[in-house]
C-alpha cells in the first residue's frame, strides 16, 4: 500500500456534469480498506469557494498540511469519490490529524 489515510493526493477526479478534471483530493477512508478492497474513498479539494456550498466546505491553511497548497483550498466534504491506486497521479502530503478528525466530522454532518 502505498497510500494512506490523512493523505492528501492528486487525482483524476470525476466532476459532476464536467467530466474529469486533476484535482488534489484528501483521502478519508482507512488504511484497512485499501488493503482488503483494493481502493480509496476520497474528497474533493478545490481553490473556488462555491457560495452555493459554502457550508459544505472546510476551509484549509497551510499551518494543517505537511505541505503549502498553491491556493486558499478548501476540502468540499459533500463531494466523495472511490479510487484506486492506479488513479492517483502523486502524493501531495498529508492533513494534521486534529484537522483531519474535523473533516471527517463535516463529511459526516454534510452527507449524513
């Protein structure tokens, strides 16, 4: 395996109504996953702060990554896809855990 929970990676990401379209996504599901199914729920990372969904974001900073985003970004956490390993370009860094445990609790309370 050589993804893992907390990891924030570029993907080919499926845009609905666009297509695909490259975009860094953070990697929610456990490791455990991975290694028994073969792929990886992830969610969306994007630059543009739709005011329509605006309360579906989780705004990130620099301070929260192992890495500096080129960006202001903010994790869309309304916006989940499946992947495989063969679907990620790169690995970008990781989220801090306490941010992290944040982003899963908003997934939570946007979706559900």
């Amino acid at each position: 395996m050589t993804y893992h929970q907390k990891d924030i990676v570029e993907i080919d990401f499926p845009i609905p109504g666009e297509g695909y379209k490259v975009h860094p996504a953070v990697i929610v599901s456990n490791d455990e996953l991975q290694v028994d199914e073969g792929f990886v729920y992830v969610a969306l990372i994007s630059s543009q702060d739709f005011s329509y969904s605006r309360h579906y974001a989780y705004p990130l900073t620099d301070d929260m990554l192992s890495f500096k985003m080129q960006k202001k970004s903010y994790v869309k956490c309304q916006v989940l896809a499946v992947t495989v390993d063969t679907g990620i370009i790169r690995r970008l860094g990781t989220i801090k855990q306490e941010y992290f445990d944040e982003i899963v609790d908003k997934i939570i309370e946007s979706i559900f």
